[in-house]
C-alpha cells in the first residue's frame, strides 16, 4: 500500500530536484570549462577537484536519466557524495582565501573570485541533490547519511592530498591568473 503526498512526505516536490540537479550540474560543467578555455584562468589543485567533481555529478545524471534509473532518489543518493565533497572542497578553497592563505582569480563576470562562484554553485547543487535524495521518504535517511558520510570523507581526503602551493609568481593587474599564495608585497 503506498503513501499518499502529505506535507510530512512532500514526494511531489521531489520530481522536481532531478532537472534542477541536472540544470545545475551541467551549469557547474559549463562554467568551468569557460573559466579554463575562455577565460585562460590556470586551475589550481583545489580548482581541479571542484571541477572534475561536478563533471562526475553530471555524468551521474544523464547516465542514470538515460537508464531510466527509478526511483530517482537512488540517482540524487549515487550524486550525493560528490556533490558534498565538492561543496566541502569549495568551502575550503573560500576560507583559504578569506583567512588570505590564497588569493583567486574573478570569476565568471567579475562577480566574486571563482573559488566564491563555486561554492554558490555548490550549495545550490548540494541543497538540490539532498532533497532528492531524501524525496520527503523516511527510509532513504540511511543512505542519504552515508552519501554525506562519504562525501566529508572524499572533501577531506581530497584537501589532505593537495600539494603546498608553489612560490607567488608576479601578475599584471590585482588577480592572478592562477590561485596562489599572496605575493609578499601584497601580504597584511
């Protein structure tokens, strides 16, 4: 006997969260192949997880849209543990450079540095692939918690793994074309 939609199971809204997910994602892919071909900006190692991150959650979803995966809280459940890593790689990557440990290139339009941009998208990403993983259904707690388990496992060992930064080159301009460490005339 199934449930009926009630506001304590709000599964009518979970249908939902698949295009946004997806719209997101492919949004994410597509703004960081424009920061890296269009815009010339140079990844750093940070750079490299956030983006090949969100390539994987894309390519989660349109491989499980095209297998006609049901029910699609198991699709958001196998996204969720890259999103959340990259959502806490991106955090990181933002609070480097907040604490001034890095300094970023803009990103897309001026609008924040690209690390920033990332973390926005992130969020949205992560808030999407949740609720879908949830679809407003108690029994899809458990692996709803362990994709979040794994994707804080994945953020930190993907952080543990980067590699000091290399020594500040100059750049034309107040932003480098690469996240590096503030030059030393630049320091507070």
């Amino acid at each position: 006997m199934s449930q009926q939609p009630t506001p304590a199971h709000p599964e009518c809204c979970s249908g939902l969260m698949l295009p946004a997910a997806l719209f997101i994602a492919a949004a994410g892919t597509a703004g960081s192949l424009w920061l890296s071909l269009g815009m010339q900006l140079k990844p750093c190692p940070l750079c490299y997880y956030q983006r090949a991150l969100v390539i994987c959650v894309l390519a989660i979803y349109v491989v499980g849209v095209l297998a006609r995966v049901k029910p699609q809280s198991v699709l958001h459940a196998l996204a969720l543990p890259a999103a959340g890593a990259g959502l806490g790689i991106a955090a990181w990557h933002v609070y480097l450079e907040a604490i001034g440990k890095l300094v970023c290139p803009r990103g897309i339009g001026g609008l924040g540095s690209a690390p920033q941009q990332s973390l926005a998208m992130y969020a949205l990403l992560a808030i999407a692939v949740l609720c879908g993983a949830l679809g407003g259904a108690s029994r899809r707690v458990v692996p709803a918690a362990a994709g979040v388990l794994l994707a804080g496992l994945m953020a930190w060992g993907m952080i543990k793994a980067v590699p000091p930064p290399a020594p500040p080159q100059p750049y034309p301009g107040d932003r480098p074309p690469v996240c590096q460490p503030p030059l030393p005339s630049r320091a507070t």
